[in-house]
C-alpha cells in the first residue's frame, strides 16, 4: 500500500513516530543547552538517550512510509536501540535527583555490553541461532528492565507519583508489542493506541525534566541570594533591597541584632551550639517580620530586619523579637534600630541602626536602643555637663 492510498488507521504509527521523534529531538537540544549552563553529567546521559530515541524513530518512521523493511518482531537491532535507550533514559531521570556515582557509570556500561553481546553473537557463532531466541533474550531483558525501574527509581526522585504513571505506561506498551510479536491478537481500538503509549511516556519525562531544571534554577538564585546557615537574605542582597527602597523615599526602619556573648558561647559549648542558637534567632525574626519586612545575616552573629509596614512601630517588632529570644533560647540579643528620614542613605540609615545597637551592648545588653533616642538625648548630656559646679 502507498502512503498516498494509506488508510487513517495505518497512518497512527507514522503520526506517533514523529510524534516522539519531535519531543525526543526538543529534550535533545534542552538537555545540551542545560549541560553547558550547569554541567550536570544527567543532561549527557538524558541527551544521549533521546539521541538514540530518535534514531529508533526514525527507523520507524522509515518502516511506516514504506521506504525500509518493517520492522518485524525478529528485527534485532530496534529492539536493541529501544532497550538501550530506555534505561539510559531511566539512569539520568535517576541522576538528576541523585549525585553520580560509580554504579551509575558501570551498570549503563555492562547493560550495553551485554545489548551488543546479544546483536553480535548471532554472526559470530560458528551453528545458526534461530532469531526466536534473540528476540524472547531481548523481551525478558526489557521487562527486568522495567521492574528494576518501576521498584528503584520513583521512590528516589522528586516526583515519584508522576513518573510510576510513565513507567506504568510504557511497560503497557511494551507488554503489548511483546504480545503483538508474538501473534497474539488485539482489538483494533487497542491496536490503534498502542504506537502512541511511549508518546505519553516521553511527554511525562518531559514535565518531569522541566520541573527539575526550575528546581535547580530556583535553588541555585536562592543559594545566590541567602546565607546558608540561616536561610535568611546575605548582606548583598539585603543591602540591595534597602537601597531599593531609600531611593522610593518610603518609610522604613532598619533593625540591627547583635547576640550577646557569642564567642563565649562558642567557646564553651562549641560551633554546633553556636551554630542552633543562631538558627533559633534567625527563625524567630523571620517569624516576627513575616508580613512586614525582611531579614539578613549581616555578617557573625549579628542579623538584621527591614520594616518595610507603615502601620508597625519598629519599637514594638524589635521588642517583640528581644523577649522570644530571651524567653524562647538560651541567650539574649542587643538590638538597635534607626526609622528613615529625609536625606539619609541606606549605608547612613544601616550606620545608625548599628550604633544604637552598639548602645544597647554597651549599656548592659539584653536591650533596645532607638537611635533617635540617642541623639536627642546627646544636648541634654550636654547641657547636663555645662551646669554641673565644677
């Protein structure tokens, strides 16, 4: 039968064919493109398979138009791009949740080693070999495959739910191609879904491979922005925002912590002491800014917040966060603040959130210091002093 005289049913497999052959070459060129941004050895294993992906469909397109052999159910070769393809498939959806190790390089090696051994034998055996056993050898392969996939790999990745349904999907397909191959007959309604299982399947991988690039792009601008240790913004960033809103000349008050006698915590009970303790701050001022602001790790053990909520008194957001820590851990902070006026920068306005801070430490810690407070109490010392008899 010519293409042109094809009836609708007999063109489903071509459709399909292109189909696949369209996403795999799409995940080709996403994977290489992810490759040379992030150099993750999954992106080279994902790439390869759907290399070979679409040399499998390609053969299948070739066979649907009718300018090849079919590909029957002794056609070795297919089988074997099929089945190399599929678990190198499975390996780097495996390793783009997973660090690569030295399984993850051998075990695609001797799988395809032992592909090749199936292929080649046939030609170098000295007796003929019926090619019922090469096909039946491929078959069982392709099913342990299958099983090994469905059993190891979703409960190690990060969307196990949406992949079993692709994995369940194709060891449909591939149960009835098997079945097909081996004379059984289907319904034709089946028949005609058949070539259009493994579309699903790579459209699945698809959404599975895109979700995981924006994970890891959205965790890599997260470690970009954010201390490790806390979670809380870096001093870059923080200092970015502040800048930001200095310049819309909107009513801000930085607030600046300071955790009394640190080192001595350090000292005593250790870095991992030291380092929970200042994970409870910093969890505690997120809690307390949550809706209003935003907070940094300055640098040390010295954090900061940025009240960006016209309705909230500074006062009241830094005394709040002073007594939780106190009560809520076993040490105390100093704390100072300083609200923007007109004419102050960011750098100004964070140099004055500092120095009531350093009021605060100085005269007797476990306090808030309102930088305001500091200078206009400065003429009355002042004045004090002049009055006072000599």
């Amino acid at each position: 039968m010519s293409y042109q005289a094809a009836s609708w049913p007999s063109l489903l497999p071509l459709i399909a064919a292109v189909c696949s052959l369209c996403i795999a070459l799409m995940m080709l060129m996403m994977c290489l493109f992810m490759y040379t941004k992030q150099r993750k050895k999954a992106y080279i294993y994902m790439a390869a398979a759907f290399f070979f992906i679409m040399t499998y469909e390609g053969l299948n397109i070739h066979s649907a138009l009718g300018t090849a052999p079919a590909l029957g159910a002794t056609s070795a070769t297919p089988q074997a791009l099929q089945l190399f393809s599929f678990a190198l498939l499975n390996t780097a959806v495996l390793l783009l949740y997973r660090r690569m190790k030295k399984r993850h390089f051998w075990m695609p090696l001797l799988f395809t080693l032992a592909i090749l051994a199936l292929l080649i034998l046939p030609a170098v055996l000295p007796f003929p070999v019926d090619p019922l056993w090469q096909k039946v050898s491929f078959d069982l392969m392709h099913g342990a495959v299958i099983v090994l996939c469905l059993l190891r790999i979703p409960k190690k990745i990060g969307q196990p739910v949406k992949y079993t349904i692709g994995l369940l999907t194709y060891a449909v397909w591939a149960a009835m191609k098997t079945a097909s191959g081996y004379g059984l007959t289907m319904p034709p309604a089946l028949n005609n879904t058949v070539p259009f299982l493994p579309v699903v399947f790579y459209a699945i991988v698809f959404f599975v491979l895109f979700r995981r690039i924006v994970e890891l792009m959205q965790s890599i601008y997260r470690s970009s922005i954010t201390d490790g240790l806390t979670g809380l913004y870096n001093r870059k960033h923080f200092t970015k925002h502040l800048e930001q809103y200095v310049e819309q000349q909107l009513k801000i008050a930085v607030i600046f912590c300071d955790i009394d006698n640190f080192k001595k915590l350090n000292d005593t009970q250790g870095h991992a002491k030291a380092d929970e303790v200042l994970q409870q701050v910093a969890a505690i001022m997120q809690e307390e800014l949550d809706g209003l602001g935003l907070t940094g790790r300055y640098g040390g053990e010295e954090l900061v917040a940025l009240v960006v909520d016209r309705k909230v008194k500074p006062a009241q957001v830094a005394e709040s966060i002073r007594a939780r820590v106190a009560s809520e851990t076993i040490v105390t902070i100093s704390v100072g603040f300083s609200v923007l006026r007109q004419g102050v920068q960011g750098d100004e306005l964070m140099k004055q959130a500092d120095q009531a801070m350093y009021r605060s430490k100085t005269t007797g810690k476990n306090k808030v210091t309102d930088y305001r407070s500091m200078k206009e109490a400065s003429p009355k010392s002042k004045e004090a002093a002049a009055g006072s008899p000599a």
